[in-house]
C-alpha cells in the first residue's frame, strides 16, 4: 500500500480560505439585512413626513384670490411625481386633481402606452401641482391662468414634495408646470425628450407632456402625437416608472 501524506500547512491554508470566505458572506448578508432594515425605516419616515406635509397643505389660505378647497391627490410615497398646473373648477368638487375631461385623456394616455389604469396610476404616483386651488374664471370666459405671486407662494409647497419624496422622475403636465423646471421652449423642442435637472437641491429626470386639455389641439396634430408617444414611451420605459414604490 502507497503511503498516505497528510499536508498539514495546504490543510491549514484551505481552512483559512474557507473561514475567510465564509465571514465575508455573513458579513455580507448582515450588511443587505441593514440595509432592508434601513430602507423601511426610511419609507416610514417619508410616509409621516409627507402626511404631515399634505395635511398642512390642504388647511393653506395664503391666496386670498384662490377658490377653496385645496385640491390634493393624497400622501402617496412614490419615486415618481406628475406635477400639473392648477385645478379646474370640477377637481375642488370631486375632490382630486385630473377629475375632468383632461383627467380622462391623461390616464388614457398612460393606459395606451404603460397598461396602466387611473387607479394604479393615483394610488402609486404622487400628484402635485403649480397651484393648488382653482384660480377661477376670467370675465372673458375660460379659466384665470394663475398670478406670478400666486405662483410664488405655492411653489414652496412643490418644493418641500422634492425635498420630502426625492423623486428620480417628475412628469410636468402644461406649459405652466414645466416652466418651473426649465427656461420656457417651444413644445415641439422639449416632448419627447428626457432632461436631467435640479430643483430644490435635488437631482431627478424631467419628461414633459403636454397639457391634455381638448383646448389645446398640440397632441392631436403632427408632429405633436408622435412627440408625445416618444414621451410617454420614455416614461414606461423609465426605471422609477417601472419600479413604482
């Protein structure tokens, strides 16, 4: 029978490479376990922050020229926000933003390119707007377009939602609310297109569309429709779009 050789330093160093490699698997799984731990603390604190936050918002009368209520889609924790302009004068009596005819071709919109219903899309997506109230009607007829002060004011409310939620996607509906994003353009420059920018001191992509309203004939002429079909392809498309919190 051939000698059997017992190598007592190879034996010792395999050992040293197994114990190694299994520490750093436990420190592995004890660090993913911090950071589990961590990121449900973190939502529940967003979640308390951003209850607050609304339920400040709706009792705020800073403009005296506003019709109350004011209108709010709720404290929905999301990294995504869809900021709109003001409320029509359906919204106050419904009670939510986007409740009218508009309200049904945005969510049409979103049922055509993301399958998405108007349930999902305003129980996973935070609502926001430039102004907050229904500004009334003009003595010519049609909705008031909202005063710069009035502007003004409410633009600290969107700000904190920024700070709050640190969204990684925000959707500005109108003219008026992607201005408060970036310079005013046309908006055969600026649908379809993803732009990186900071607000608030907080960095997220920008996908403008247009505003749904029937007022508008933009998004049913060319080259409008298929503009906004390339945005909102870039939406369902986007990571915080698919991954909705």
């Amino acid at each position: 029978m051939g000698e059997v050789r017992f190598d007592f330093f190879k034996a010792l160093g395999e050992f040293f490479i197994h114990a190694v490699n299994l520490i750093g698997l436990c420190r592995k799984a004890k660090c993913d376990f911090t950071i589990s731990v961590v990121a449900k603390q973190n939502v529940k604190l967003t979640a308390r922050l951003l209850d607050e936050h609304v339920q400040r918002l709706r009792a705020c009368a800073l403009c005296p020229k506003m019709h109350k209520p004011v209108v709010s889609g709720g404290a929905v924790v999301s990294k995504v926000m869809l900021v709109g302009q003001a409320p029509g004068d359906k919204e106050p009596i419904m009670g939510r933003p986007f409740a009218w005819t508009a309200g049904r071709t945005l969510f049409r919109w979103f049922t055509d390119a993301a399958g998405m219903s108007e349930e999902q899309f305003r129980s996973s997506i935070y609502m926001a707007a430039v102004c907050r109230c229904f500004p009334g009607k003009k003595a010519t007829g049609g909705d008031r377009v909202p005063a710069p002060d009035e502007v003004e004011q409410c633009s600290a409310w969107l700000k904190r939602e920024v700070e709050i939620l640190k969204p990684e996607l925000v959707i500005p509906v109108g003219k008026l609310a992607i201005e408060q994003f970036i310079p005013p353009q046309k908006l055969n420059d600026i649908i379809g297109k993803k732009m990186r920018v900071m607000y608030a001191g907080h960095e997220f992509d920008l996908i403008p569309l247009p505003h749904p309203s029937g007022a508008s004939p933009w998004h049913r002429m060319e080259p409008g429709k298929t503009l906004l079909k390339q945005a909102l392809k870039m939406i369902a498309e986007h990571p915080a779009f698919r991954e909705r919190l």
